[in-house]
C-alpha cells in the first residue's frame, strides 16, 4: 500500500522488497552495511518510506549483483565454491 505525502508517492518496506525482488532481510542487512543507503522518511510510527528514486536505485543494485553471480548471501559464487567447508 502506497501513501501519497506532498505529491510524492511512498512504498512501505514490504511494497519495496515485492517490486526489487529481495527479501526484507536483505535490504535491512544491505542498508546496515552500507551497501544501499538508509532513507531519511518515516511516517508517523516510524517505518520507513521509499520513493520511486530508491526503488529504481535498488532495482539497479539488485540487477548488478546478480550480473556479477553474486549468491543470496552477498558472496560472489566463485568464492563459495573455493571455500573448504
């Protein structure tokens, strides 16, 4: 569900992670490691609001790591793949 906040339209977290292709997780992770910036918006009980600039920089993000055969956890697959378990 979407607001409408001064003629800009916000998606909630989960809106965000359904239309990128990403798990909640994952953006929270990636947001606290500095791998995608945190948003500044908030609405009243303090979740988070994205815009559509966020969803297009997170979709660019998305589909980069995935070019480069980055795995579900943010390794490039290679490197699984080499690891000595």
């Amino acid at each position: 569900m979407y607001k409408v906040i001064d003629g800009v339209v916000y998606y909630g977290t989960t809106e965000v992670c359904r239309m990128v292709g990403i798990s909640r997780r994952t953006l929270f992770r990636w947001m606290e490691n500095g791998i995608i910036e945190d948003v500044d918006k908030r609405d009243w009980n303090g979740y988070r609001l994205f815009d559509n600039q966020y969803i297009t920089k997170a979709k660019k993000l998305v589909d980069e790591r995935r070019n480069k055969n980055f795995n579900k956890f943010g390794r490039m697959e290679n490197e699984v793949k080499n690891c000595d378990l």
